[in-house]
C-alpha cells in the first residue's frame, strides 16, 4: 500500500532552480517517474527546457495542473504566492497535499486561500539541494498526516536531509540552514583570500577552503562529537591553529555568526507578516 502512496501525481507550481532540484532529484533517485510529474511556469522557454531536459509534463495552467495532482509543490516567489492559490483554490480540499517552499508564507496565510481540508506542509530547504546535500526544515499544518509526512521525506530524500520541526521555529531554521549558505560562502571567500594573501593561486586557494568546511562538516555530522570537541583535537599547545582561533575570538567571528542568524530570522518574522 504505501508503494501506491508513492505513486500519486505531483505537481510542481513553478519550475525554477528550487523546483528543479527537486525534480531531478525525483527522477534520479527513483521516487517518481517523469509521467508523474509535471510542472508550470509562466516562462514557455523554461517549460520547453525542463520538457526537453527531464521528460516531465509542463503547462502554463496553474488550476490545472491542481487539478490533476494529488501532491503539489509551491514553489513561487512570495510577492505572487497569494494570487497563485486563489487561482487553485477551487481544485483544493481535502483528497490535495500542498508542499509549500515558500520563504515566510504561514500555514495559516496558505490554509486561509485554499478550500478547507486541504492538507499543507510548509518547508524551509536550502540551495545545497542542487547538490545533493540540502537541510530541509519540515512544519506540517493541523490537517497533515503522518503518511504526509512520509511523502515530503521521500521528495526531498534524494537532495537533502530533513528536520521535522513546530511552524513557530521555522524563521529560526530559515536563520540557521535556509540563508545559512551565504554565511558559509563567505567564509571559504576569506579563507581563499588569506590564502591568497599569503602566497596560494587563487582557485587552489579556493580548493583548499571549500574542502576544508565540507570535510569539517562531514566530522560534525558523522563522528557525533560536540564541535568544540573536534577543535580540540586540531588546536596542540603552542600551536598554529590556536594562534588563529585568538584572531577569530578578537574578531568576534562567534557573536557576528550568532547575530547573524538572528538578523535573518528576525527579518523572516517581519516578511510573514508583510504577507
């Protein structure tokens, strides 16, 4: 029985880079074959590229493209979220699971445009899923089941990890792995650069520094020991690394990161409520 369940029809509203992602992930880790899937996009050549790339369905018809889904992925940008689901509110209600990835837009904001009884899961992923290796955060509404839940999981499966989590904690995950990226890239763009400034082509320098976070990542998440822990072992007495982690605390690396994540999410609350 939960094979069938696999094999609903999904809809993808909006076939951008996120959408895209996510598809290919799909096909590429089996979860659906490409006569499952179809997806909208007001931008024909971008329907005729995905159609060309990945065999899927593609329509300009939003009400549609509901209508003959039983899992949809919003996947718009927020300034037309709201004029999207008045358009497929009439194919909504309860047979539909809609899958949001639409930063700030509530459950409730969703639940409020769609016909009663739709079930909905909001998410916050992040643009790692292009390659492979996104963090998606999971908040399913009052309506969502936990075969629900199961569907979401297997969607992104193949590109991410997933975290279930209450909706009131998602601006604190879309502060820590939803923008947490950008915060990354700057760090491998500065540890290329002191690289640079000491000597090192700038592409090896740049080598050097991506494989570096992603190796240190790795540790965190496969060794099970607390980070601090993992500095440790690199920091010897007199050594190199802890002349440089007193030049990380004297720039206060730790509270800029901190007040990071907070500015982010905090900027997330304020663009919910704009919506």
């Amino acid at each position: 029985m939960q094979h069938q369940h696999m094999e609903q029809p999904i809809g993808f509203i909006g076939a951008g880079n996120m959408a895209e992602a996510m598809i290919r992930g799909l096909l590429n880790g089996k979860v659906r074959g490409s006569s499952d899937i179809t997806a909208s996009d007001v931008n024909p050549a971008r329907r005729d590229m995905m159609e060309r790339t990945y065999g899927i369905h593609t329509t300009a018809d939003n009400l549609a493209l509901v209508q003959g889904a039983e899992v949809i992925v919003l996947a718009v940008k927020p300034q037309v979220a709201h004029a999207v689901l008045d358009v497929i509110r009439p194919a909504t209600g309860p047979p539909k699971l809609l899958i949001s990835i639409v930063a700030g837009l509530t459950i409730g904001a969703m639940a409020e445009r769609l016909q009663a009884g739709t079930r909905i899961i909001r998410t916050v992923p992040n643009t790692p899923v292009f390659v492979g290796e996104g963090m998606v955060a999971i908040a399913p509404g009052a309506t969502a089941t936990p075969a629900d839940m199961e569907v979401v999981e297997a969607i992104f499966g193949p590109v991410a990890r997933t975290a279930a989590l209450e909706e009131k904690l998602m601006d604190a995950a879309l502060g820590v792995s939803g923008s947490g990226p950008a915060y990354i890239f700057l760090v491998i763009e500065a540890l290329a650069d002191g690289g640079v400034k000491m000597g090192l082509p700038k592409p090896l320098a740049l080598t050097l520094a991506a494989q570096t976070v992603l190796g240190a990542a790795r540790m965190c998440l496969e060794m099970g020991r607390h980070p601090a822990e993992l500095k440790d072992m690199v920091t010897s007495p007199g050594g190199t690394t802890i002349a440089a982690l007193h030049e990380l605390e004297k720039g206060a690396m730790r509270a800029a990161l901190i007040s990071a994540v907070e500015a982010a999410a905090r900027r997330a609350e304020e663009l919910g409520r704009l919506g």
